[in-house]
C-alpha cells in the first residue's frame, strides 16, 4: 500500500482527512466507508475496556468511561494483538488523566479489574502439599515461598476492596462506613474462581517481600519494623489457601 | 510440514465459554469448535482446560485475528505465541485473514484492508510462507469482508486468492458472508464472485450475520457484525456452493450479542442439513 501511515493514522484521528487512493463503488460516499473502520477500530476497543472494567465504568458511568477509553485509545493504542496488556496500561492512564484524578481511588480500583483478568490467564501450578507439610514441621521461619502465578497485590491509600466489592456484578453501593486504606490481593483458587481479597497490612508486606526472594522470617521482620501489626498463623494460612509454593525448605539443618 | 488431521466435512460453531455447560452436556455436540487464538495465549487457567474438555468431543480449530498478513512485517513474538498454542493444543486446522491489522507498533484491532498488487502478493505469500514454516503446517486463508477499494488494486480479489494458494500452497477459508458483505458495498454479484473463486483450494467454509445500514448518501451499506443469524441469501449462496464442491466443514460465526446455546445449534443443524443432503447425493 502506498501510504499505509495515512490510513493508520486517520483510524485513529476522527479530524484527519480520509486516506488518498480510495474507492467506493457508484453513489457511495468513500468518507462513509472509511468511517466504517474508523469506528470498528475506536470502538471496538472502547467496547473492550468497558468488557475488561466493569466496576469503574459503573463508577463513572458509561459517558465518562467511554470518553476517557476514547483518549486513552487515541494517545496509547494497543502494542499487541492480545489486548490484556492494553487494558493492563488503562488504570495507570488514569492517574495520569485529569479528570479522572478527581476520583481518587478510581485506578487503583482499576488495577483489581486489571489485575483479575491476569489472574484468570496467570500460569498453573501444581499445589504441593507434602512440601507444606515438611515444611511446618521444620522452620517455616527460613522458607522461601513463590506465590501462586495468579496472586496479584494491589496496594492503596483508599478503601479500594470495598468500593470494588459495591461497583462489582451484583454489588450494592452504600457508604463507605471506614474509610481506610485497604490492599487487594487477587488471585485464582482450586476451582478457577477469582477471589478479591483484603490484605491486611502486615500480609502485603509480607507477600512483598516473598515475591522480592526473602525468606517469611526476613518478610515477615519487615513486617515488624514497618510498625504495623502482622499476624503471622493468619499470613501462612492466607499463603495455603492462595495456592503459595513452597521452593526452598532450608529447614532445621540450616540453622 | 507435519500432517494434523482435517476438520470434518461438517458443521461447527465458533465456541463462547458462556456455551461450555451446554456444550459438554450434548448428546450431538457440534462437529468442530473454532476459536480466536489470540483469546488463548495466557499462561494457563481455565480457558486452556476448557479448550482441552472441547477437544476430547469434536475437532478444533483456531482462527487467528491479530498476526496482520498483509501488514508490513509479522510480529515475531505474536507467530511465536500461535505457534506455542498450536503446539499445545494440535487443533486440526489454522486460520487468518487476507488483511492487515498493524501498523509501525500499533496493533488497532480490525481487519483492514489491502491493495491487490504485485507488492502485495509478494508480501502476502512471503508472511505466508513465514507462518507456515514456524508453525510447522498448512493454514488457511480468508477472504476478508471489506468497506473499501483501492485505486492502485491490479488483480481481482479472487486472484489474488489463486495466486497466494497456488505459491504458497496454503488452503483458502471461504467466507460466503463476507462474500455477500462486499458484493453488496461494492455492487458486484455475489455470484459471479463465487464461480471466480479457486474453490480447489477451499477447505473450510465460513457462515454469519451482518447489519445492513444505508450510509449517509443512501448507499447500502452491509457491515460484518456476527451478531445475528445468517441471512437466507446467504444460505442459498451455501447450499448452491456446496452443490458444486461437496461437503466442506463449515462454521457458525456468533461473535457478538451472543444468542442461547440451542439458537446456534439450530444455525449449525440447518448448516449439518445441506452437507448431509449433499453427502447423500454423492
């Protein structure tokens, strides 16, 4: 084609002219035709991000989403043809998106849906049982632990789980009775289903550090230090219900 | 280049999760499943399981809609996604589009269209080429539904066609939609489309609903939705094309305002009725 750049770029500029060396057939507008595309790129992708975000459209609602989505897929369209890592750039977008700064819990309620879909395609990983088993009967305090490939951790300075709980499918919107700062952690079970849980304080510290290669009694001592209360039988116990790995037991012989 | 099997000579359905209880719990489950690979290029989860569960019960095959043929240069990384998904899934049969999707980085999601030119031939054979050669088989072609036409075009679609079969030895996907589609945008007839079609090289058949507008001079204007039942002109172009080449393995397109499981089945059973009435003729 001789001028592919045009026509790529008057996809996404609804202001650019229509491409040089196109036809239609008698009595067709070629202008009309093009817009056919026009829209089929635009809009379709916009119908994507309403698809992949279901709470944040309903906490905005449909105008605003689809006018944010519009710039959004304007400015930064996709770079591959799977487009979970387009949707994963939208909340970070956000914070980056003036009207949308006023809501300021709206990306990081974002990153759960962002974080959801990943959980959903995230790798399987064989649950480990005995590994668990030696492990608790040794020194769980110098293990080394990978959490499942779904576990996602969004961190926040607002009520994210509970404002994403009332926005879901099916969710009731009411008051924010304590408006504290809350960490999601999203992962996948057993089953398939894709959990939204609430991280207590000390637990996104510690999952935090397991994913950075420290050892629990390390993560768990950041834990400590950062001032917060952790309570480590409830961080374990979060860690086998999500699925954790448990990769290296140095056990009692290292110490 | 390996040899994976065939599709069946009969009707399938491109598959949606929200169908998979149903589907499972037929008595007569479709002949095959279509899906979009891009949707299957996650690490795991359940979407692979289900893939898996299909697969035991009727062929398989994926439908590509991203790799961009008629772009400028394939991506590396997306041919290497579809050739892991090939891998892990053996599907009986790959497919894309004659059409283009990318451009300098940016992927718009669309099936875009191409000038029939000697460039463009070349380009198109030698992705073709490309695709086959890391995916170790035979894919097939589509014709592309289109809203527009180029100037510069100096071939027929339906040569272009012939030529990218003949040098590349790829198999071609019959859309007869997307052939009703720009029959209508570009005022030719279907038909005559049709009888210039290599069908020698055809090996799978596609079926889908379209919307029919006017633009805004009045001109009709027929997009390619896959949202609603085929049209009856449609399946008589099917039922005449058949007649012609014998039982193809044929699908039913339903991508979007997607019905309840037994309205698709019924689609594919009256697609299963004139393969079978040709079967019994030969």
């Amino acid at each position: 084609m001789r001028d592919r750049a045009a026509f790529a770029h008057a996809l996404l500029d609804a202001h650019a002219p229509t491409p040089q060396g196109l036809r239609a057939s008698k009595g067709a507008s070629i202008d009309a035709r093009f817009a056919v595309y026009r829209n089929n790129v635009v809009s379709g992708l916009i119908d994507a991000l309403e698809d992949s975000f279901p709470a944040t459209l309903r906490i905005v609602g449909p105008d605003f989403f689809r006018a944010m989505a519009q710039v959004f897929v304007q400015n930064a369209p996709p770079r591959r043809a799977v487009l979970r890592a387009f949707a994963h750039g939208f909340p970070a977008f956000m914070d980056s998106f003036p009207p949308a700064q006023e809501i300021a819990y709206l990306a990081d309620v974002a990153r759960i849906e962002a974080a959801r879909i990943e959980a959903f395609h995230a790798a399987d990983c064989d649950e480990d049982a005995e590994a668990w088993a030696r492990a608790m009967s040794g020194d769980l305090s110098s293990a080394r632990i990978a959490l499942h490939p779904s576990a996602r951790l969004v961190r926040s300075h607002h009520p994210i789980v509970t404002i994403w709980r009332m926005n879901a499918r099916d969710g009731v919107i009411a008051p924010v009775e304590n408006w504290t700062a809350e960490h999601a952690l999203v992962y996948r079970d057993a089953n398939d289903a894709i959990h939204v849980e609430q991280a207590p304080n000390g637990a996104a510290t510690i999952l935090s550090g397991l994913r950075n290669g420290e050892t629990l009694g390390d993560a768990a001592g950041q834990a400590i230090d950062s001032a917060s209360e952790s309570d480590l039988t409830g961080v374990i116990l979060l860690l086998m219900r999500t699925r954790a790995t448990i990769l290296a037991e140095t056990g009692a012989k290292a110490r | 280049m390996t040899l994976h099997g065939h599709l069946p000579q009969r009707a399938g359905v491109g598959f949606k999760p929200t169908h998979f209880a149903e589907i499972v719990a037929a008595v007569r489950p479709p002949a095959f499943f279509e899906v979009h690979a891009e949707n299957y290029m996650g690490a795991g989860g359940p979407s692979h399981r289900q893939l898996e569960r299909l697969h035991a019960i009727a062929a398989l095959s994926v439908h590509g809609v991203g790799l961009s043929i008629g772009g400028d240069a394939l991506d590396k990384t997306h041919l290497a996604q579809l050739a892991h998904l090939c891998e892990r899934h053996q599907p009986e049969c790959f497919s894309e589009h004659l059409a283009w999707s990318t451009h300098e980085g940016a992927f718009f999601n669309d099936l875009l269209p191409l000038p029939y030119t000697r460039a463009t031939l070349d380009r198109v054979c030698a992705h073709i080429d490309e695709t086959q050669s890391v995916l170790r088989r035979r894919m097939l072609l589509e014709n592309p539904a289109t809203y527009v036409l180029f100037e510069e075009s100096e071939l027929s679609e339906t040569d272009f066609l012939r030529d990218v079969a003949s040098r590349t030895g790829c198999g071609l996907l019959l859309d007869i939609n997307n052939v009703f589609v720009c029959a209508a945008n570009h005022a030719f007839n279907a038909r005559d489309y049709l009888a210039a079609f290599p069908m020698h090289a055809v090996e799978e058949v596609h079926l889908a609903g379209h919307d029919e507008q006017n633009d805004r001079d009045g001109a009709a204007l027929l997009i390619d939705t896959h949202n609603r039942p085929v049209c009856d002109h449609v399946w008589r172009l099917y039922a005449e094309v058949i007649a012609q080449t014998g039982p193809l393995p044929t699908l039913i397109e339903w991508d979007n305002d997607i019905p309840a499981w037994p309205v698709l089945a019924r689609e594919a059973e009256r697609a299963e009725a004139i393969l079978l009435r040709k079967t019994a003729d030969a």
